[in-house]
C-alpha cells in the first residue's frame, strides 16, 4: 500500500471512535516497513491513550520478528503527534525517543497548544516529516473540533421541530410533533454534539432528559441550562449528567466561555424565544429543522413570525431529506 491509501485506511478506521473520542478529534495511525503494514492504533477512547501510542504499544509486540528497530519504520498518521503532556503523553516526544525516522502526517493540529510544535520536535530531532496528505479529509472528518480552534468558538447548532404550519407547540399541551424515527435521529445528533443548551421554560414545561438515547456506546454530552428563575434540580436533565447553569442574558458571553474548554459544538434545543434570541444575535451555523405534517391551527405558537424567517437570518438550504412523513432540512449560515 502506499502513502495515500495508507492515509486512507487511517482516516476511515478513525472514523469508528467519533463517539468515544469526542470531544477529542478522531485520530489514526499506522506503522509500516517497507510498505507492509507493522501495526495500527487509533484514539478510541477520550482520555486515554492516543492513536500513535497505540500503534507504538502494538509495533512493540512484533519487533525482533517483523522488525528489529524503529529506525526501519515510518509512521503514517491522520494530525500531527500533540507536542504537550496532556492526558497521557507527548506522541511526538515518545515517537523521538523510539527512534523513528519517518512520519507522514495528514494534517497540522489547529489545537494551539501543538499547532505545528508536534512537528517542530520531529524535525529538530531528525527525523523526515511529511505533512498535508488529504488534510482537508482529516479537517472534514474533525469539523467541530477544527471549527472551535479556528474561530475560538464552539459550533452551534439549533435543532427545531416544527409543525406543518410552522408551529412549535400548544402552550399547556405536551403533543408529539415530528414521528418517532425522526425524534430517534434526534438522538443521534446529540450524541454527536459535545454540550446540549436548553433554557428554563423548556425545562419546566417538558421536563426533557437530553441525553442521547441510542444503541451504540457515546460520551454524553455536557448540558447547559439557560436560566434565570428558580429551577428544580431533581428533574430527569440532571440525572448523571454535568450541567452549567447560567443566569445571565448574554449569549455572546456564555459561548465565549466556553472558549478554553473542550467543549467544540453545542446542539440548542429550546423553545421559539431562546432559539430566536440564538438567530438573532447571529452566532448559529447549523439549523436543523424536522416538519411533519402535523397542522397546530391557531391555538399554535409560531417558531418564527414573518419578518424573521429563516432566511432572513441569513441561512441557507444545504440539505433535505424525508424521515418518515417528516421532512428533515439543514441551513447552514450564508457566510
Ligand atoms: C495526537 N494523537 O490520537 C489525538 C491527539 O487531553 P489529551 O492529552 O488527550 O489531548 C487532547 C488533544 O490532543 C486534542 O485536543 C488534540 O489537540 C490532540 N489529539 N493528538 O497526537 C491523537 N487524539
Ligand atoms: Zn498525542
């Protein structure tokens, strides 16, 4: 196999952990000798060990048989080795200190405590670095995570249910607007997200648990309530899982917080003025939005009043789909 086909295989197999490794990227690697494949390892758990260690720790287990030192080898990974000691080790120090002469490496880590240091320490040391082979595959395949250390934020996106005449609900009245299996690929999309925002009315009148009830294994995502009367913290929402509360008004400043943390996306589920209030202030770049066809009439509360539909918020179609009798539509800001 080559370089690109390597590089491939490790993308693809990355792929398997995104729920496990989150809100970690997923990463892969791979250790050939002359084009035979030694070992691979992959990041498959968050806060554990990382996708070179484990291709390392597997290498070990063949040398003196396929190979007698690292120095034959050349290591094919999808970013850059991370130059710090975070959880676990520095990839790039322990694949120094193994001897490795060569390393092809898919694409830089934007995180700014590596951004090209992982590099760096491989090159100082001599060894032979290539970088950027399908770096916009890596990059796609990590959107969120390469998204918040470009642009100091998370990724928000606001996921509505809406009737067939674009209601969100009858007050006092809790009603099942979109059909099971779109609420089931509801619960696939929080599993993708790292942090699931709701505001206190939502909470109040739904009593939502919000995590991601599916049939695979997920890290749950952090929960953010938005809030400034009393709440009751016995509800379902706080069952097992951690939650930041905030009081204040300010969404620019609650997601900014969220700036040093590892916290990447952030799904909104909330009712018609929190999910404006998100638009409004112009920080949304997804929205997800599932209709039935479902008819509230009158007694109906608008998702969104004439002057600011959705494309008046600067949105725009990227994708649509049916989902049972439901349609499924994603508008991604009109940049
Ligand atoms: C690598 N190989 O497999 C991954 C990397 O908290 P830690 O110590 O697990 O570090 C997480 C950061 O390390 C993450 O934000 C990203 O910059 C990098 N991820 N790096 O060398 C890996 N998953
Ligand atoms: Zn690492």
């Amino acid at each position: 196999m080559n370089y690109e086909e390597l590089m491939l295989r490790a993308i693809t197999r990355a792929e398997k952990f995104k729920y496990t490794a989150k809100p970690n990227p997923v990463v892969g690697a791979i250790i050939i000798k002359n084009n035979e494949i030694i070992s691979e390892g992959y990041h498959q758990i968050y806060g554990e060990n990382h996708a070179e260690i484990n291709a390392i720790q597997e290498a070990q287990k063949h040398q003196g048989k396929k190979f007698e030192k690292f120095s034959e080898l050349t290591l094919i990974c999808t970013l850059e080795p991370c130059s710090h000691i975070g959880k676990t080790g520095s990839c790039a120090d322990f694949i120094v200190k193994k001897g490795f002469k060569k390393v092809i490496i898919g694409s830089i880590d934007p995180n700014p405590r590596v951004a090209g240091r992982g590099i760096e320490i491989l090159e100082n040391n001599n060894i032979e670095v290539e970088y950027g082979l399908f770096k916009d595959l890596v990059e796609k395949q990590n959107k969120f995570f390469f998204y918040k250390h470009k642009t100091g934020k998370p990724h928000i996106t606001v996921k509505i249910a809406s009737s067939f005449d674009g209601m969100s609900h009858i007050n006092d009245e809790r009603v099942f607007i979109t059909s099971e299996s779109s609420r089931n690929d509801v619960q696939k999309i929080r599993a993708n997200h790292d942090a699931i925002l709701t505001g206190g009315n939502t909470l109040r009148n739904d009593n939502p648990k919000m995590d991601a009830r599916v049939d695979f294994a997920v890290n749950q995502a952090k929960k953010i309530l938005l809030t400034s009367k009393p709440y009751n913290n016995k509800l379902d929402f706080f069952n097992n899982a951690s939650v930041d509360v905030f009081g204040i008004n300010d969404l620019n400043e609650i997601i900014n917080s969220y700036q040093d943390s590892e916290i990447c996306s952030i799904l909104v589920e909330a009712g018609p003025s929190l999910v404006n209030a998100f638009l409004k202030e112009g920080i949304v770049d997804e929205l997800i939005v599932y209709t039935s066809k479902k008819i509230l009439g009158e007694k109906g509360v608008n998702w969104f009043d004439k002057d600011n539909a959705i494309e008046n918020y600067g949105f725009k179609l990227e994708s649509s789909y049916k989902i049972d009798t439901d349609l499924k539509e994603i508008f991604i800001k009109d940049e």
